[in-house]
C-alpha cells in the first residue's frame, strides 16, 4: 500500500520524525495548515500540507491539537466490536518410564525440566 501510495502521488513519508501538533490559522475560520515535526537532530519545524492524515489510531492527540489551533474536535463514535483475548496455561502429563509423547523418542527422566526436541 505505502510503495502504491508514494508511486502513485507527489507525496513524501518523512521518517524519523515526531509530530508535535497542528500549525494553523486562528479566528474566525481556523484552519489547520501543516503540522509542527521534531526531527531526528531534536530541531522543530514546520511542514506546510494541503492534506494531514492523522493514522496514530486510539493513541491520537488529534483532538488537543485542535483546540490549540482553536478548531472544535469532530464528534466521536465509539464502537464496541465485542473482540476479546484469552490464553490458558496447560500442563502437559507426566512422562512414563523416562518417555515422554515425542513419537516415542526419549525425552529424559522422569521429572526431566528438558524439553523434547523433534528431529527436524
């Protein structure tokens, strides 16, 4: 997607950089113009844009950006998707007569903290 992006438009990705906030106009009609950058030396700079795309996800700092400029933020919708995460623990049986379940290859003595490795 990035290497059809950058071949398809003028745009430059500028990497090694921290976006700081918005640059803008104040007023009447406040208009965001660029963005403020930290670069890799620590030195700001501004980086004028006809278009800012903000894709740092539930981590953004969109809506206190706006305010600086004085622009009110959108309004939110948030979505519950219902996704969940789980993970388990099992413990595995104890091996039998210093065989453990390798294919019936040995995997120590009983009570062995070795793993069984397979053959590769």
């Amino acid at each position: 997607m990035r290497r059809l992006f950058l071949r398809e438009t003028r745009a430059k990705v500028r990497q090694g950089v921290q976006v700081l906030g918005l640059v803008g106009t104040c007023g009447a009609k406040p208009r965001a113009t660029g963005v403020r950058l930290r670069t890799e030396s620590g030195s700001e700079e501004d980086l004028l844009a006809d278009l800012i795309v903000d894709a740092s996800g539930r981590n953004t700092h969109a809506d206190a950006w706006l305010r600086q400029i004085g622009v009110p933020p959108p309004a939110t919708q948030r979505v519950d998707a219902k996704a969940g995460y789980a993970s388990r623990f099992y413990k595995a049986p104890r091996a039998q007569s210093g065989r453990g379940r390798c294919g019936g290859r040995a995997c120590g003595s009983s009570g062995s903290r070795r793993r069984c490795r397979a053959a590769r």
